[in-house]
C-alpha cells in the first residue's frame, strides 16, 4: 500500500523517468496554455514552475488518499465496522469531479499564500495562478498515477517528478525567449511562431528517451498491449 514492490532504487529511476523520460509537458503536451503564456522572463517561469509542482504533488498524494479511501472500487470497505455492507461499491465514475474539486481547494490556499507573502510573484502570474485548478498537466498527472496504480511512496515520487519536469520544461523555453529578445528572428516567426519551433526541438529530444524503462519493480512484466501503453506512458513505436 506504501510502498508495494518498490525499492529505493526503482523510485529514483521513477523520479527521473517522469523529469525527463515521459516528460509531462513535452512528452505528452499538457499544460501548453500557461506554458506559452507565462515564458516570456525566467522569474515569472520559475514562480509558475514552483507553484505547479507544489500543487501537483500536494494533489497528487491527496487524491491517492481520495481515491484509496472513498472513489476506488472497494474503497469504502472500512466502513464496515459500522455495519455498513459496501465492501463492492464502485465510486470511480465520480473520481473526475472529485480530483478537480481537490485540485481547485488546493490552489486557492496557494493563491492566498502567494499572495501574503510574495505580492510581485502574485501579480506577475495574474490570471493564471487561478488557472493552475484547470491546468491539464494537474489533473494529468493525477490520473496518470491513479489509472498506473502506484503506491503512495511512488505516487508522490511521481507527481514530484512529474511538477519538476513541466517546471523544467518552462524554464528552458523562458530562458530560450530571453535570448531570442536580443535575436534576429524572421517577421513571420516572431511570437508563438518562433516558440513552437523551440518546443518542438525540445520535445523531440526529450521524446528520444521514450522506451526507456527505469520504473519497472523487479518480478513485474512489462507491459504488452495497447491498454497498458498508456498505464505505463509507453508508446507501441518506442517499444518497437
């Protein structure tokens, strides 16, 4: 349950599969929209970078719990002792509704703090501090380790890892516009023109290391059919 078959060993290579492996902005391109619109300075990137790593490994080891306890299949056993047969009842259609409403009580404590104790960083993300509760990358990364069933240990190595590699990834393109500030950049490609290019390149070297399983516990296969590629983050053409 805390742990499961995972060793020290596997929860490192865990942790930098979802960093740079299975990337989860350029890998699987989720939380393009305050990737693109917060990039444009380092420090505004790196605040951004912060608050949704903190908010996704917060949400992803509260919604562990949510889904353990209450919204998993079986979940609600441990209401038995008193007297209550729900041992086969099936909450997991709700888990969507219940992972968004976590996620967004989650963030609104962060803007508060955010906001007491770092006023240029609030008004520096605006808009898209509140924006973080809808961020696909959030909720992407909590269904990823919810469908791959991880322990608790390993859903929070993953969701971890999984913040610090969209944090990098918008660390790297904010670094890139600043030096292209100073560039001379085709008419036609200045703005998201230019930006796109660089996220491809990215993506593509990052992609390079699809196939590469570091995660895996010992004893357990790999997978091998369409429906575990996407428990696993797999691609049937990394594999092949």
């Amino acid at each position: 349950m805390w742990m499961g078959d995972y060793t020290p060993l596997n929860l490192l290579g865990l942790l930098i599969q979802s960093v740079f492996i299975q990337n989860i902005l350029l890998s699987y391109f989720l939380g393009m929209c305050s990737y693109l619109a917060c990039s444009n300075r380092v420090s505004t990137a790196n605040g951004l970078g912060l608050a949704v790593t903190i908010v996704l490994t917060a949400s992803g080891v509260l919604n562990w719990f949510v889904n353990q306890f209450i919204t998993g299949k079986g979940a609600l056993a441990w209401l038995s002792f008193i007297g209550l047969n729900t041992a086969e009842l099936d909450l997991s259609f709700l888990n969507l509704i219940v992972f968004i409403s976590v996620i967004a009580a989650f963030v609104q404590v962060l803007e508060i703090v955010i906001e007491r104790f770092s006023p240029p960083l609030y008004h520096a993300l605006g808009m898209y501090l509140p924006l973080i509760t809808v961020n696909c990358a959030i909720l992407g990364g909590v269904l990823f380790a919810t469908t791959r069933e991880y322990p608790l240990i390993a859903n929070l190595v993953f969701s971890f890892g999984a913040g610090l590699g969209w944090w990098l990834a918008i660390a790297l393109i904010s670094a890139i516009r600043e030096k292209l500030t100073y560039s001379h950049v085709p008419r036609g490609l200045q703005g998201m023109g230019i930006t796109f290019i660089m996220t491809g390149l990215m993506s593509m070297a990052f992609m390079g290391l699809l196939g590469i399983d570091l995660a895996t516990p010992k004893g357990q296969d790999l997978p091998t059919t369409q429906e575990s590629d996407f428990r696993t983050g797999e691609t049937p053409i990394a594999r092949t």
